[in-house]
C-alpha cells in the first residue's frame, strides 16, 4: 500500500450528492484545493496543512485523514453509511407489513 493511502476511504457527497471515495492524502489535497475560496474557513486551513505535511511525510496519512474527515462532517458532506441505509430500509419495509 502507498503511504498516502487511507486504511479506509472517506466518502463525501459530490456534485449533485453523488458519494465519491476519498482514499488517499492526495485525493482529500485534490477536494480541498477545489472548494471555493469565499467557503474557507478554519477547519478547511486545518485540514488542507494536514495533508500537506502528510504528502510532505511529516505525519501519517491516517492523521491528515481524520482532519479531512472533520472538515468534511463539519460542511455536511460526508456520505451516510451504506449499512446504515440498508438497515434503516430493511426496518421500514419490516414495519410496513406489521399492522
């Protein structure tokens, strides 16, 4: 496994909601880069100079992915868990027969 790459990816809500995995310290650097400038704030900055550092080798791939993880909960993009979906739609098809 290369350095850069998360144990687990994180995935966040692109576009129009689509989830896209983010699976390296590259591939957050690369979002991060891309979110608009006027939406920076410190979380963004954080994040941004965790990975710096971590492609930089200074820190691990799995700390800059935690900060990048925080950013992306704190803007509401991280993509609900896909178990969580299944269960939550299992239950809710369970209980619509139950009467």
């Amino acid at each position: 496994m290369k350095p850069d790459m998360f144990k687990d990816p994180v995935t966040i809500l692109v576009g129009l909601g689509f989830p896209a995995q983010v699976r390296s310290v590259m591939d957050a650097y690369r979002h991060l880069a891309e979110w608009p400038t006027s939406f920076r704030d410190t979380a963004h900055c954080v994040a941004m100079k965790a990975c710096q550092a971590a492609l930089r080798g200074e820190i691990e791939a799995e700390t800059a992915r935690g900060l990048f993880a925080a950013f992306a909960a704190r803007h509401d993009l991280l993509a609900p868990e896909t178990a969580a979906i299944a269960a939550s739609r299992m239950r809710r098809d369970r209980d619509s027969h139950v009467q």
